[in-house]
C-alpha cells in the first residue's frame, strides 16, 4: 500500500515537472532529479536494474538541461541589459 502510494506521489511530481518544463521553469529539472532517484530506489528494489540503469541516466541529462537553461538565462540577462 505504501508503495503504491509512493509510487503514485513520484507520478505527480513528473508530470509536475512535466508541466513546469513546458512553462520553461528551471524547477522542472530539480523535480525530475528528485523523482529519478525515488524511482532509482524502487527499480533496485525490484531488481530492476536495467530501469535503474535509465533513471541514472535520466537524472544526467536533468543536470545537465538544468545548467544549461541557467546559462541560457543568465545569457539572456546579460543581453537585456545592453
């Protein structure tokens, strides 16, 4: 039951995430990092580590769009104020 409802919860969060990217949030990418690593968990747990294994990676390109969207917008700044 737990688990399910942890399950569920880490849903919410992505899709979240998933709306806030399309709203061009930073915040999606720190939600989808946190859900990566629930999911990690639960994947290990099930012996699921080939799904642990794309989790892992998922939460590389989440780092790595995150650093990128805050260059983009501290480039962005930085021309406004020219």
């Amino acid at each position: 039951m737990i688990g399910q409802l942890v399950q569920a919860a880490l849903t919410i969060v992505s899709l979240t995430g998933t709306w806030l990217n399309c709203k061009q949030r930073n915040l999606c990418f720190v939600l989808w990092i946190a859900c990566n690593i629930g999911w990690i968990t639960i994947d290990i747990k099930a012996g699921s580590y080939s799904r642990a294994f794309l989790d892992a990676v998922q939460i590389a390109f989440n780092v790595y769009g995150l650093w990128m969207w805050r260059k983009n917008d501290k480039q962005r700044r930085l021309q406004s104020d020219v």
